[in-house]
C-alpha cells in the first residue's frame, strides 16, 4: 500500500473506528480479494463492532496497493459514503484499474500414442524406430500467466501460537520505585513500618533484571504526578520495558479502568488509572507496543477477607504474626482530591490502553498485609518467586504462583489476602536473567 494511503488511514482511524460497519463490508472484501476468508473470520472474532473495526483497518494497510481503492469501492457499495469521501478527500487522486484475471494453468494431456499395421510396416521399412510419447508430467512447468499471478500472501500465525515481548536490550528499561513509608500528621495516615525492607528487596530484584532502578522515597501527591510524568518524557526508544512500583497506603475509589488509588504522604491519592494512563501509547510514544508493568502494594479498600472454610490438604501453616498491618483507608470518591476534568491523562474517552499489566497485592475492595519486620506478604512473595523462576517462566505464570502462595497466608490467623492482575498484556513476556 502506499504511504500516502496509510497516512489517510492513520489519521482517520479514530472515525472509523466510531463510524464503520465492518460486518457490511466482509462479503465485498472476500469477494474484491483483499482478504481471505480466515482473515476475515479473524476479524470478526476481534471483539465488538468497534473491535471489529480497529482491526480491520491495521490489517488492510498490510494488503498491498490495490486494497484502499478497493476498500473505498466497498465502502460506496455499502452506502457508507460519508467515511468514503473522507478518506477520499485526504488520498491522491486513484484510478483504478481493473485486476487481469489469472487463468488456472492445467496439465497439457497428450493423447496416447496410436499406430496401425500400415504405419508399422512402413516405419519398419524405413528403419525408424518407435519410441513411445513421454508421459505427462503430474506437476506442470510455470506458464507465464503462473510467473505474473499475484503471489499468495504469507501464512498469518497460528492463534495458539503466543509470541514473546522484544526484552533484550542493555539495559532493558527503567524501573520507577516510589516507596511512602512516613506520612505528614496531617493526613492522619500511620506510617508504614516494613516498607523500607520492600523497597530494598525490589531495588535489587530489577536491578538483577538488568533495569535502571531510580526510587523516591516519601513523595506527596503532586511529587507523585511530577516522578510520573518525567518518566514518561524520557526517551524509551532503545530500551524494551517500563517498570513502576507504586509502594503507599491505598484506598478504592470510583473508577472505569482500572481500580484503586495510591496516597502521598500529604494524604492525598492518585488513581491507579491515572497512573497508567502517564505511559500509555497516546502520551508516551516511545514505548507504543512495549509493556509497561505496574506492581501496586497498597490496600484496595478497607474490607478484611476472613476467608471460607477448605479441606485441609488445601492449607499450609499460617503465616504472618501480630506485627501485621494493613496499608487500608476507608473508600472515597474520585472527587475527593483529584479533579478528572484539569487532568490531560485522565480523560475518560482514552482507549483501554494495550500492552500495559496492573499487577495488585490485593482483590479490589480488601485491605493488604504487612509485616513491620519482613515486609508485606506481597513484595516478599513476589521477590522469591521472580528469583526462583524469571529464568524459565513468563511474568503472567510468575504472577499466577505469587497469588496462590499469598493465599495461604493468614494474618493474626484468621485474616486473608488474594492478589490478582489486570493483564492487557499482548505476548508473553521473559524478563532478562544472568547466565
């Protein structure tokens, strides 16, 4: 396709992802040639019509020069003109020409060779031997009608075939630690005893896995946002991942992403959504199509799970003593002390975000424990297993043992934990290990 016909398409892209009605187009696009019926079907297994749309658009700048002209044909067909003549408008001048049909080549069958008495008797007169006709090859020889025929596009993967993350640069990203263990009276919040011993924990841990680690330490909530948006302003081109690790007292708050908030040591929070939303594709673009992780270790609310009742063989020995606290405050509204609407990362109309994972200490709505003297059940956790199994397992594996080991855990043995994710992840992802 041509750039300048990808450009329309690009800048276009958000009305047509609004506007069009992809499931109008399948039959024309099948029977125009510019996809096949897997693609087709591939399509419409993306999701919702605004799914749907999203890719049918990227995978149409994959099918070469005739595929705009043709998709604006449809899209004429199907009385979608409005979208017709906008992409119409910001695309040079077409005139398209009409495909030569490719004749099928077949066999070329020889009739069988023949002779009669006659024939024979004068080939024996002349001397001429008989030699039988050769027979027809099975596969035939390249016409030139087969050499210029539109060659076949290459084989899309397997749907069950999961690729991996780009993760092999030097160094292979940066890792934000912001760790609030001292909070201002003011904001009536405890301080955190055991944070520190997190924070060292996961400062080595990434520094292991080859990241840039940088921690702040005891940051309010505008020094929060500040360490956010520098860290989204660098320049990730040559680096593979992003890391921040959000260690503070937590709250649930009302959201439409992604759940919980994060306070500074002012008392004020910052929602886990807007946090995320400092790295995604629209307002750092250096890391489009990169992961970025989050590993939040604060509560989610302030509810204490007393757990159900199980066979034993499904319970270890309680772990944890009468050291253990939780980083819970009581649930407040997202109006409370972060307006959405003075915001440029908050926006509601922003897309889901892709390539991004939420990883959370706790379930939503549920406090997260913490020992004064080892750290919270989370971070110890998740450092064990990062050290035991980075070299041979994915993150999403990892992260699956890190929620079945907490779980067994009991605080005052009685209370329990259950972590969990929000995974928008696309591939597998391998973090880099030492031989």
């Amino acid at each position: 396709m041509e750039e300048s016909h990808r450009k329309t398409l690009r800048s276009n892209r958000s009305t047509l992802v609004k506007e069009l009605n992809p499931s109008d187009l399948y039959d024309g696009l099948l029977e125009k040639g510019v996809f096949t019926q897997d693609m087709i079907d591939e399509i419409k297994n993306a999701g919702t019509r605004r799914d749907q749309a999203r890719q049918l658009v990227q995978d149409l700048e994959t099918r070469g020069g005739r595929a705009f002209p043709l998709f604006l044909e449809c899209l004429q067909e199907t009385d979608q003109h409005s979208l017709a003549e906008r992409l119409q408008s910001g695309a040079p001048a077409l005139q398209l020409q009409p495909a030569k049909p490719t004749r099928s080549v077949r066999p070329v069958v020889l009739p069988l060779p023949t002779s009669s008495p006659v024939d024979a008797d004068k080939q024996r007169q002349n001397d001429v031997p008989v030699h039988p006709l050769p027979r027809p090859n099975p596969t035939p020889s390249p016409s030139p009608e087969r050499d210029y025929a539109r060659p076949r596009p290459p084989p899309r993967p397997r749907r069950d075939s999961i690729q991996s993350y780009k993760m092999d640069a030097s160094p292979c990203g940066h890792c934000l630690i912001i760790n609030n263990v001292e909070f201002e009276p003011a904001s009536e919040l405890s301080n955190r005893k055991g944070s520190n011993i997190d924070c060292d924990k996961l400062e080595r841990r990434f520094k292991a896995l080859n990241f840039i680690v940088e921690v702040k330490t005891n940051l309010k909530q505008r020094q929060i946002k500040h360490q956010l948006s520098a860290l989204s302003k660098k320049d990730h081109s040559q680096y593979d991942c992003c890391v921040v690790i959000m260690l503070s007292h937590g709250t649930e708050v009302s959201h439409n992403r992604f759940p919980g908030a994060v306070y500074g040591v002012d008392g004020q929070f910052v929602p886990v959504q807007h946090i995320t939303n400092y790295l995604n594709g629209q307002h750092c673009p250096s890391l489009q199509g990169k992961p970025k992780l989050f590993f939040i270790q604060a509560c989610g609310g302030g509810e204490r799970d007393t757990g159900f009742e199980v066979s034993p063989d499904e319970v270890k020995p309680a772990i944890g003593g009468a050291d253990d606290q939780t980083d819970a405050i009581p649930m407040s509204s997202s109006s409370d002390s972060l307006s959405m609407s003075d915001e440029p990362d908050a926006r509601a109309s922003l897309p889901t975000p892709s390539d991004i994972l939420v990883s959370y200490s706790t379930f939503p709505g549920y406090v997260s424990w913490r020992d004064t003297q080892s750290g919270s059940w989370y971070v110890e956790t998740l450092d064990s297993i990062l050290e035991e199994n980075a070299a041979t397992n994915d993150l999403v594996t990892m992260l699956m043992m890190v929620n079945h080991e907490v779980s067994q855990n009991s605080a005052k043995g009685l209370y329990k934990q259950m972590p969990g994710s929000f995974n928008f992840l696309r591939k597998l992802l391998h973090f880099q290990t030492q031989a």
